[in-house]
C-alpha cells in the first residue's frame, strides 16, 4: 500500500508537465485523454459549422480567433486540428521575417505542414491529399471497367500523369500546370520525393535538383508563390479542404511607426477571397488587446473579408477543477487508498478564494494549481533530513541539519527563488531544444529572412548594439544585417541556396556593400559550397572572402538548433505566452534569463562570430562528455524545482529527455552528483527502487 502522501513526495509536480507554451501544433505533443471536452466546445462546434461549408462550396473563409492571453487559443487550435484532421488538411503559419516574403513564407510552412503524417495515418497530409484528388477517384463506370488502378497507371507513367491532371483541371486555370502537375507525379516516387517537396515549399534547388524534377526555375516571387498555394486549392474542392492557421503573430515585422505590420495579413487573406483561391479556411488567432490596437489601422475593405469572429471565454471554476483533476489523476492511480478528492492535494475552496467571480482562463487555473501542488509537497518535506556525507558528521547543537522543505525568509528565499526561477527556465530551454533537433534536420529547413531574423534576435540578447537588418541591396537584402561590436561594424550574410546563379547575385550584393563602405567588416554564414572554380559566383566569392578582412562561416547544425529555439521563446514572449515560475515573462525578461543562463555561449556559431566567449578546447570536445555535462545539468535543475524525487522517476525522466543514454549511465551521473555535495540520497538503507534523492543548500 501506498499513500498518496508517499507519492506526492517521489514524483514530479503534474503541473510542470504541462507546456504553457504554445507553439507549432505539428512539433507539440499534446495529449487528447488531458483535454476538458466542455472547455471552448462552442468554438469548436461552430468552427466545424464553417469547416462544413467550406467543404460544401469550396468558397475560403476567414476566422478570428481572440482571446485574452492565456485563454488557451495555441491550446484550442491543436484539438481542433486533432478533432477534425481527417475531414480536413491543417498547416500552421508562424510569424513571417519579412513582408515582402509573405506569401513565400505561407506556402513554405504550408507545405512543410502537409509533409506531416497525422495521428493514426501512415502516409503524410500531402500524399493523402494527393491521393484524394478527383483525377483518382471520380471516373466514369467506363473507365472503372477498363482501369481500376489509374493511381499505379499513371503513377508509373509520368507524361500520362500530367495529360490526365490537365484534362481533369482543364476549366481551373492552373498557374505553370505542366511543371506544377509533374513535380506532384514526382511525389510519389520515393527518390525524388524529397527535391518535389522542396520545390513546392520555395527553396532555391541545384540546377541537378531541379533537372531530376525536370523543372528548370524555382518558387522565386510573391506571385509565384501565391499562385502555387492557389493550385492546392483549385484542384482540391473534391478533396478535403486546407486549413491555414496563422499563430502568435505579436512576432511579426513592424511598421516605421512602431505597429504591427497586420496589414500585409489581411491584404493575403484579401486575395485569397478576391482572387478566388478556393477551399482554403484561415483562421486568425490573436490575443484581444493585439487586435483592438492593430484593428482600425487595417483597411477596413479588408477588415469585411473576415466572416466571423469568435471570442473565447473564460472557463467556469468546474471546468478549472476538471483540469486539475486530469493532472492529477496519474498520481491517484498509483495510490492506495484512493483519496477522497479527485483534485487532492488541492481544494475546491482554493479556486473560489483566487477567483471569486467564479471565472478564470486555463492558465491561470494551472498556475494555480502548480503553485498550491508546490506547498503542499513542501509542507511534507519539512523534517526529512538528509544523512550527513561520508566524510562529514552532523554535529547536534552546533550544526543544524538540513531540512528538505523548510521555510526559507528574507534574504535565502529570494536566493533560492531565483535558483528555482532560473532551473525552471533552463528545463524549459532542453523541452524546447529537443524539439527544434527533431524538427530542424537540416539547416535549409529555414528560410534566409527567417534563419538571419532568428540571428538578429539572439545578438540582441546578447546587447549588441545598432543592429540594422538588410545590409545588401536588391534581391538579397533579407539575408543580411549589420551591428556594433568591440568598435567595428559587423556586415552578415547568411545563404544556402543551392542555385550557384542565386549564389552569384548574393556575391555581387556582398562585393557591392564592401566596396560602399571599406571599414565593415562581412561575415559569409553559409554551410552550402561555393561552386566550382569556373563558375562567377565563386570567383567573386574568392576576390571579397579569400585573403582579407573578410570571413566565411560554416555554421553547424546545433548552432542553427540554438538559434531557433531561442526564437521560438521569443514568440511565446512577445504573445504574454511564456510562463516560468508561474509568472508570464516579456522580451526584456527572458533576454535577462538568456544572459544569465549563458545558454548561448555554447553556441557554435556565435563563439566564431565573437559574441560570446568560447570555451578552452578540452574535454569539452568530446561528445560524451558533452552529453553527460547536458544530463547532469538536466538532474540537477529537475531537482532544483522539485525539492525531492524518487531516483526512479529522475531515471525515466533523463532517459525520456536523452535516449542515447541508458540507465546505468544516469545512475553513475547521479551518483556524482552526490560526491560533489549537490545533491543527497536520504534514504541510502532502502532498496535503490526506493531511493529519494534531494537537493542539498548551497551558500
């Protein structure tokens, strides 16, 4: 038997699981068993209502979604992509870097969304899309007769591919129909799939790339752009329709007058309507206060383009208590005798003395709960004592011995408040990494604006001064920005366009900018080559970078992993989003949490720039030192928050986070933990499954 006082003690708080962060509903596990129904069920049954008739007359539509910050609109946008994914095709939007690649930006993140494989499908968004279009499944009873596997037929025969897509789509007026409906047959050929979806998606291919897909020019303009997201459209409405949802959008680029630069949104949703591109729904999600400042500086022809605006509202104190009840419920079932409360350790009465008007919104309601869950846990911790270390006794009377949960005042609490508050941050920075390294597999994932936006953010976290995007001229300007540092102005550029002829434009911007301004000093960031010796681009490339003041980078993946994560917390920032420690943190907070952390001093990519300082090359080069550094500091920063664990659960949540290691090696990193006086076994004489390990003061 064992009660859940036991439980509570050895376990991590359920309330720290909870990512209050939101973010791409593709790169978010979230959990349909810990969802209350009854939360934004309205919104949910009326934008099914609205999904319906897109489906029925393939007209696009257009959907506000506000809310205050923390209503859970982030929350509400993956349930309903996970509700209703299989009556229709989500893509998620993220803040675009730069106007004028808005819609470049939108078919970019589209097509990265339809590359995903939804919960219980085995084939991606895009092959189920394709599959589904009326080419391949309306024919006459003839043509069933005759040929009931058209899919392989034509599949296996990629002229007769295109012809019957152009026959079928004839009255649609498909933009570039033959190389459009030839990079779709190459989809389903698992060698080129890749290079097709590339394409789709805007990147810039090797000439090799794109004879392979027998295309010969890529997605290079907003019209090319917005007329290839149009084809997805027009060849669909027998298909389901695409959802595109645009999400913390208070990260988007700024007019000179300091405002949000919404207008270029709605003047894409606009031309979706106007221009007839059909069977798309666009759902808008922003926070309340975001849209009443920004609402009357948009145009108010294209304010009418929005058919419905839907306000979430605050949830009732019964669905408060049913959120806690989902967290919590994990814990009960281990516990025998079963408690009384299915909120236990928490009360009903804690929720009506915080919100007296019986109304609150999710976040608050979890904060709540983690907070109280956190007092009750230390509450049982009071007169746990660790044993003394091997070679150090407790001395009654002239050494008081430690106690896990004792209450802290004055000076020690703010001290260990800010321990907690920074090891939170940090555990929260290793959740967001680890999902940057699944999702960013190869740096030309991200787009120039995006990947030099995501740069100028983390020098300006870093304090660096006078940082000025767009260096470069012309075509070229979104791949560079400039800054102050050490008394030197700083000129970057970062490209990995695989095109040399796009190589070469780049490198006739660079040698253009250095020649305007002698003193600067340019940095090249590109992992891609440079080309072969004959070809122009390298030659200038070799004249601006070869043997001068000038320097050219190879970024490593990890760098690029450090970069985006730190733009994601950004985002979340900027959207009153990002909760450590139970309070929300803004820009200027969570830049102060970068520099004390010094999480980006391990970043590659900023050692070589001179940023930040780069570590003795010693063991620290050795990968499995690295890691071991990475999992102790993981333990250790777990611990700081918790107070107390079961070593088991610290096992399983180190290997959960690093799978490359197993659970001798946690024990091992534990165990060295102990030596170093960081952390302490109070129980040594139990069975090691029942060990708990604390956290020992320091100072």
């Amino acid at each position: 038997m064992t009660s859940i006082n036991e439980i509570i003690k050895r376990e991590v708080n359920p309330f720290d699981l909870i990512n209050l962060k939101p973010g791409n509903f593709w790169a978010e596990k979230q959990e349909s068993t810990l969802t209350v129904d009854s939360i934004h069920q309205e919104v949910v049954v009326e934008v099914e209502g609205i999904l319906d008739l897109v489906a029925n007359d393939n007209r696009s539509r257009t959907l506000l979604l506000l809310g205050d910050s923390g209503s859970g609109k982030s929350h509400l946008l993956g349930r309903i992509k996970r509700t209703f994914n299989s009556k229709a095709f989500f893509a998620y939007i993220s803040p675009w870097a730069d106007s004028d690649y808005i819609w470049r930006h939108t078919l970019r993140y589209t097509v990265d969304s339809l590359m995903q494989t939804p919960e219980g499908a085995e084939e991606s968004q895009l092959m189920l899309w394709l599959k589904g279009l009326s080419a391949f499944t309306k024919r006459s009873i003839k043509q069933r007769i005759f040929d009931d596997h058209v899919w392989q037929l034509l599949q296996s025969d990629r002229k007769k591919f295109i012809k019957h897509l152009k026959t079928t789509y004839q009255t649609e007026r498909i933009y570039n129909s033959d190389r459009f409906f030839g990079v779709l047959h190459d989809l389903a050929d698992p060698e080129l799939y890749l290079s097709a979806c590339e394409w789709l998606r805007g990147d810039d291919l090797s000439d090799e790339s794109m004879a392979d897909i027998n295309v010969k020019h890529s997605i290079d303009s907003e019209d090319a752009a917005k007329n290839i997201l149009a084809n997805f459209g027009k060849i669909s409405t027998a298909t389901h329709p695409i959802v595109l949802c645009f999400d913390q959008l208070d990260n988007i680029p700024k007019l000179p007058d300091g405002f949000q630069d919404f207008q270029s949104l709605f003047n894409v949703n606009t031309t979706i309507h106007n221009d007839g591109l059909k069977n798309f729904l666009i759902v808008i999600s922003l926070i309340t206060d975001t849209w009443r400042r920004n609402r009357d500086r948009i145009q108010q022809a294209d304010k009418v383009r929005s058919e419905r605006a839907i306000q979430l509202k605050r949830i009732t104190l019964d669905q408060a208590s049913a959120l806690w009840a989902y967290r919590l419920q994990p814990l009960h079932s281990q516990a025998n005798p079963q408690p009384d409360s299915p909120i236990f350790p928490l009360t009903r009465q804690l929720l009506e003395e915080e919100f007296p008007g019986g109304k609150t919104l999710p976040r608050y309601a979890l904060n709540l709960g983690k907070q109280e869950y956190h007092n009750y846990k230390n509450k049982l911790l009071i007169n746990i004592t660790p044993p003394p270390t091997k070679d150090e006794k407790t001395v009654v009377g002239d050494k008081n011995p430690v106690e896990v949960g004792k209450k802290l005042t004055g000076a020690a609490e703010t001290r260990v408040a800010a321990e907690e508050k920074l090891a939170e941050f940090k555990l929260l920075w290793q959740d967001e990494y680890k999902k940057n390294q699944s999702k960013i597999t190869k740096i030309t994932i991200l787009s120039a604006p995006e990947i030099v936006r995501m740069l100028q953010e983390s020098l300006a976290a870093l304090e660096i001064t006078d940082i000025k995007p767009k260096l470069l001229s012309g075509n070229s300007a979104s791949y560079s920005l400039s800054y102050q540092h050490n008394g030197k102005q700083i000129g970057i550029v970062w490209t990995e366009d695989a095109n040399m002829r796009s190589f070469c434009s780049v490198m006739n911007a660079c040698q253009k900018a250095v020649e305007e301004n002698t003193s600067i000093t340019l940095f090249l960031i590109r992992a891609a080559g440079v080309g072969q010796p004959k070809l122009e681009g390298n030659k200038i490339y070799r004249k601006v970078f070869n043997n001068s003041q000038h320097h050219h980078i190879k970024p490593n993946l990890l760098s690029v992993h450090y970069l985006a994560t730190y733009h994601s917390l950004v985002n979340s920032a900027l959207a009153s989003e990002l909760v450590v420690a139970g309070k929300t943190v803004n820009l200027e907070q969570l830049q102060s949490l970068i520099r004390e952390s010094k999480i980006l001093h391990n970043c590659n990519l900023l050692q070589e720039l001179g940023i930040v300082y780069e570590k003795p090359k010693d063991r620290e080069n050795d990968k499995s030192e690295a890691l071991n550094k990475e999992v102790k500091d993981f333990l250790l920063n777990l611990i700081t928050t918790q107070g107390l664990l079961s070593k088991t659960i610290l096992i399983q949540n180190s290997i959960h986070q690093y799978p490359q290691i197993n659970q001798s090696q946690v024990e091992n990193l534990i165990q060295q933990l102990c030596e170093s006086k960081q952390v302490s076994i109070i129980n040594p004489n139990e069975p090691p499954e029942e060990h708990l390990v604390c956290l020992i003061p320091q100072g």
